[in-house]
C-alpha cells in the first residue's frame, strides 16, 4: 500500500465531510492589491499525490493553464492562523459535517519571518453551504489585525465593509474566540485560460503548523501535518471542472482525499481526540535531519530549509 494509500484510509475515518476546503485567494498570490473587500463562491474537489508524481502533475497543468503571475517557482508561503472556541466549536462543524459551517481565520501570504505590524494580511470568513465553498475577507494591517481578533479593539473601516467587520466582531464577542492553531505551506498556483477561465489549481508542499506561539514572526516551532513527502493539490471551479482535469487526475492515481488542514492541526497536538494520521513531524533547519523524529509510517522526517 502507497504512503497516500495509508494517509488516505487513515484520514477518511475522521473526517467525514465533503471534498471541498480551503478557498484560494484569486489569481494574485500573495501579493494581492485589490479591493479591501473579497468574496468567492466555489466548487472545490481535494487530492493527495506523491511528491514525486508532482512534476509531471506540474507539466500537464502549464500545458493547458497559466501559472498564477505572483506565484514564483517553487511556490509562495501561506500561513493561516485559526481562531474557535474553547470547546472546538468549528472543528466540531467540520467534523460532523454539518452543511452550514463557517470559520475565522487571519492569512498571510509571503515569508511569515518578514512580517511586521504593517504587512497586509486577510482577515476571512470561510463558510460552507451544502456543497458550495464561500468567502469573504477584508484586508488589514498586521498590527490592527491582531488589535482586533486578539485584543477586542474596534477597527475602523468604510462602508462597504462594515457588515463584515460587524459579523466579525459579533463571533468574537459572542463566542470568545481564540487564537487555536496555525498551518502553513509552500503554494504553487495555476490559473485556467479561455474555455477553463473559472478554473485554478494549487499545490501545496511541506503543510505544517504549530499549537502555541501564534506571532507569524516569532520563529516558533513547527511539525508536519501532513507527511512531507506528499502535497495537497486543489482543483477550484465556479461552475464545473473541465473533463481533461478529471482525465489527469484519473491518468495519474489522484484520488479525492477528504482532509481538513485546520483539522489536521488540531488533532496532530493533541487539542481534540488525537489523530489517526499519527504524531506530527518536527521541521527542522536544514543540517538537522539526523534528529529529526520518524515520520506517522515509519519514514525518517527531511530537514526543511
């Protein structure tokens, strides 16, 4: 059985919700600069393929798609940090399946070491209607950001994002949201051309996290979530996912996975019945490796530089 066979099988049992998470930003990467307020509505379908089928994955998808013009070679950091409640309120959601669930998280894109009280980062709720995949996010700076969710101060911000901002607030206070876990991951981004315009493709590679020290500048310890030597690859559509996509997928063993990466956090540290994918893994600086723990099947885990 392949490492993806037995992540599969093990993950499935735990999660029993549909194949969509995780919207992406629209075609700007990390760098994005448009209006101060976004909202997506998408179908998403979710997969897991071995690192070393990920090349040829890459070929077919720029044969038939453009890579994302902010999307640099090898990919751009994305590193989420995810509020809930005391008791779980949204993993619970997630895990049961409920076909109303939303989540808070504030996102950042590019290097987490580089950010500082000015950088931009999104602050975004992400819903779930049956099947459909929404979003809504409003930019900020780093320093307001974090007054707000963490420190219950008020913001001030236009018209047009008011609503938002006030439904923000009202979760917060209602619910006493809290800082719960981050991840993090390496992103590659195409986006679809002519016929395939509404379509975008990601990968991510090395999608770790951590419990505690929650600054995305603080240096703090990361583990592997999901085993290093795969990626998660999502196709996102707003009305339909073009048949040469399925046929690729098909053609190269990519089976539909149903894995949460908030989720996958939580139950790597141990914050709600612990994980049957295993212990997470430690990403260690480069020169490392040798102490690096071995992985949930028994692989020794690489040092990350």
């Amino acid at each position: 059985m392949s490492l993806i066979d037995r992540f599969r099988k093990r993950s499935s049992s735990h999660d029993r919700t549909g194949s969509a998470e995780d919207v992406p930003a629209v075609p700007a990467g990390y760098q994005l600069t448009a209006s101060k307020l976004h909202a997506f509505n998408r179908y998403e379908i979710k997969y897991l393929v071995d690192e070393m089928t990920v090349p040829e994955l890459r070929a077919e998808l720029a044969a038939r798609m453009d890579t994302d013009p902010f999307s640099p070679l090898g990919g751009y950091p994305v590193t989420s940090l995810y509020y809930d409640t005391a008791d779980l309120r949204f993993y619970w959601e997630k895990i049961e399946g409920l076909k109303f669930r939303r989540k808070l998280r504030m996102r950042l894109y590019g290097n987490p070491a580089n950010c500082t009280d000015d950088t931009t980062v999104q602050i975004e709720i992400k819903q779930r209607v049956n099947r459909v995949t929404q979003k809504r996010r409003i930019a900020l700076p780093y320093g307001p950001a974090r007054r707000w969710l963490d420190g219950r101060e008020k913001i001030s911000c236009g018209p047009a994002q008011q609503p938002f901002v006030n439904e923000v607030t009202t979760l917060i206070g209602n619910l006493d949201l809290r800082p719960i876990v981050t991840t993090g991951y390496l992103r590659e981004a195409f986006v679809g051309r002519e016929a395939d315009l509404g379509l975008r493709v990601t990968i991510d590679h090395k999608v770790h996290g951590r419990d505690r020290d929650f600054r995305f500048a603080s240096g703090a310890e990361n583990r592997f979530i999901v085993p290093p030597k795969l990626a998660i690859v999502e196709l996102k559509a707003n009305e339909r996912v073009p048949y040469w996509a399925t046929d690729l997928t098909a053609r190269l063993n990519m089976s539909v996975i149903r894995v949460s990466k908030y989720c996958q956090s939580v139950q790597a540290f141990g914050l709600a019945p612990r994980s049957i994918t295993g212990a997470p893994e430690l990403v260690l600086p480069a020169g490392f490796d040798d102490r690096a723990p071995a992985d949930p099947f028994g692989e020794p885990a690489p040092a990350v530089g």
